[in-house]
C-alpha cells in the first residue's frame, strides 16, 4: 500500500484507519477533508479535482517522507480523491499513528498543509449560482 | 525542439486540450512560457506558476532537451 | 447522545464519526488513544481504567462547553473507556468538525488535553512483569 | 458529623474499599484529610490532591455540612 495515493472513487476511512493500528501506536490522529456547501460565501453544489497524477504522487510521497523524518511517528497514510465528488464526500484523508500525541498530531497537521501548498491537485467548484471555476488561490490563502 | 505539452485546471481550458505536441525555438521554460500564454492568452504571470519538466518541479531557466515534456501549474488547491 | 461520555465496552469510532458528518463541516480531526505494548520502558500486557463517574461527566462535559466556546467548531464529541482494556483497544476517541482545518485541530488537542490533565480517569497498567501499578503521573508529566 | 467518603485508584486499594461511612470532627477537607490519612497511610501529600464535596471539585478550607460526600483525588491518569 503507498503511504501517498490518488483515488479516483470513494476514500474508505475505516480500511485505511485499520491501516495505521499496531500494538506500539498510542495515538492516531485523522485529518478528513469534505466538500463543503459553501465557499467564500458562495453555496456549492459539489466539484472535481483534477490532478497532475504523476507529479502528485511523488510529491506526495515526498511529504510523506518529510514527516516520517521530522517527528517521532510510527506510520501515516494520505490519500486524495480526484474526479467528481458530491457534498460531503471526503476529498481527502490523512492518518498518523504514534507512540505520543505530540508527534501524531504535528505529523498530521504538517502532511495536509504542504499536500494542499505542494502537490498538483486542482480544485474546480460548481455552485448553484453562475459558472464553475477553477480554484488557483493566490499565496496566503485563508486555510 | 519538439516539446510536449501537458495542461492543467484553467490552462487546460484555455488551451483547449490536456496536452500537445508542439515545435518551439524557445531553450527554457521562461521563454517558452512567453510563446504559449501568448498563443492561448493564458492570464497567470510566471511568478504564480510552477513548473514541471519530465514529471520533476525544475526552475524556469533550465535547458530543455528535445522531447521534453513540460507543464506551466498554476496555484494548486487540492485538499 | 451527551458530547462526552464514559463507556463500559468497546469504543466504535464508526459509528462516533458518523455523528460529526454534515455538509457544512469541511474538516474533521479526530484523536485516538489506544492500549500501548509499553510505557516508561515497561512491557505492558493491559490496563484498566477506573473513574469518579459522576465528576468525571460533569469534568468532560465542561471540557466540550469550553472547546465550543474557544474554537470556530460545529461539533465535537468524547468518549473515554472504563474498566478493563487490552493491548491495541482504544482507550479515548475525540472528534471534532469545523469548517476550516485550523479550529479542527486546536480543539481536538484542546480536549485531549484537558481530559487528560482535568477528567477524574485513573489507569492502572498491568505489566509482563512485577505488581500492576496506578499511575498518578505529577504536573508536567511527559505526553 | 458523618461524612461519607468515596476512594478511587491507589487510595481505594489502601483505604480497603471504595467508599464508606464516618464520623469525624473534622470541619474542612484539610482537616479531614489528616484524619484520613493517618488512618490509612496514605502517602500523598496535600498539594498533588485535589478535594470534590457533592461530585464538585472544592477548595481545601471548605466549610463540610453533615451528610457531605468527600473525595481525595489522586493525580489523574486518562486517555
């Protein structure tokens, strides 16, 4: 199993939480991202994402490595929908397994800050008012 | 040089296609960059896009080899 | 069903997060502690988890009040294990939806913390060798 | 006046059970808890304990009615 994947159909939180349990990990911390119904104020109605697939998954095996190497983890897991999602469907999972707390949530926290800074994952809103649009947000962007 | 092109979220709709084969005098991506967003009136400034050579993040003045492909990103917004 | 509970038998984290769904919640960060196979270097074979039931309810329940007070979150729920646990079982599950990631992940390590330290939980571990021991950790005591 | 006391953890097991009935002329926590835990040698000193009267936390130099409900808490360990 890659610790970083893309998946084009529906994010299982429970195999993938099976995944990280192990009789050493005292603490699991999970980062779940759903598609909202609302952004910036406007109601959405659901969106894709579209994903340079090749670059995506090595830099996000890349961060993975970069949070196995930064704090005292056991193991995390990280994958990425891409294609069309509905309302609250989960658009991307994370999950850290660690001896401590302190790590698992550092660990996790750091993971999905930098898939959604670095990896080449794009976001395209339908709302249920006007055109979709791509989201390119400038540097900075509220998280 | 002969170059592929690949295109992504906003430039894939304004270029119309996910990629392509195209012939270019241009040696880096800075100035091959000037030469499409000119053809498909891609509205991004370099300081905003990334650029991928051969599956790798590479800066804009590196030398492209013939056959390289080559994809402009603009911000990401995964997650 | 009450934001914080105690819970005789096994925690299902299933069915806890299913709770914390709703299209408005964009982020959902949950926190596992489960059984670990050692502590301060022992070999631990189980442990059980005994409490002041009446005071701890009360203890957690203000816990919750207190992270909805302090972080943008629109739902958090806690659940913490009494009596006898085995290596791998979860021992206390916290989850929390927001709309954005940052509140999520304050709150969840707000309350995690604040159980730890305020709840009136006590563990008593049971080790491969010697006498089981309560652990009445002092202030400042490693997380 | 009679007081019931409540045990948890490692004074439950040095107290012998997990609560019970007693008299005692002690009229605030501090008090009560000399008497307590001369009687069952507990090893704790006063400042790594906290007091609950009635299943609510309370400060030591609370004043106890008859009837009250006591509880020494040991440094907790959940989670």
């Amino acid at each position: 199993m890659k610790v970083f994947s893309l998946s084009e159909t529906a994010i299982d939180p429970v195999v993938l939480s099976s995944q990280l349990e192990n009789f050493g990990t005292g603490a699991i911390v999970t980062f779940e991202g759903r598609v909202r119904d609302h952004n910036d104020g406007r109601a959405v109605r659901g969106l894709a994402y579209q994903a340079y697939a090749e670059l995506a998954e090595a830099e996000g095996a890349k961060i993975m490595k970069e949070a196995r190497a930064r704090f005292e983890i056991s193991c995390a897991v990280c994958v990425h929908r891409v294609g069309e999602l509905v309302l609250g469907e989960l658009a991307v999972w994370v999950g850290v397994g660690a001896a401590h707390r302190d790590a698992a949530f550092a660990a996790c926290r750091y993971i999905i800050d930098e898939v959604k800074s670095r990896v080449p994952i794009w976001k395209r809103e339908h709302y249920s008012e006007g055109q979709p649009e791509w989201l390119h947000p400038a540097k900075g962007s509220a998280r | 040089m002969n170059y592929t092109m690949l295109y992504f979220a906003s430039l894939r709709d304004a270029a119309g296609c996910d990629s392509e084969r195209i012939a270019s005098g241009a040696r880096d991506p800075r100035s091959l960059y000037g030469e499409i967003a000119a053809r498909y009136r891609f509205t991004f400034v370099m300081e905003h896009l990334r650029v991928a050579v051969n599956g790798e993040f590479a800066p804009w003045d590196q030398a492209l080899a013939d056959g390289d492909e080559i994809a402009f990103l603009p911000p990401v917004s995964g997650g």
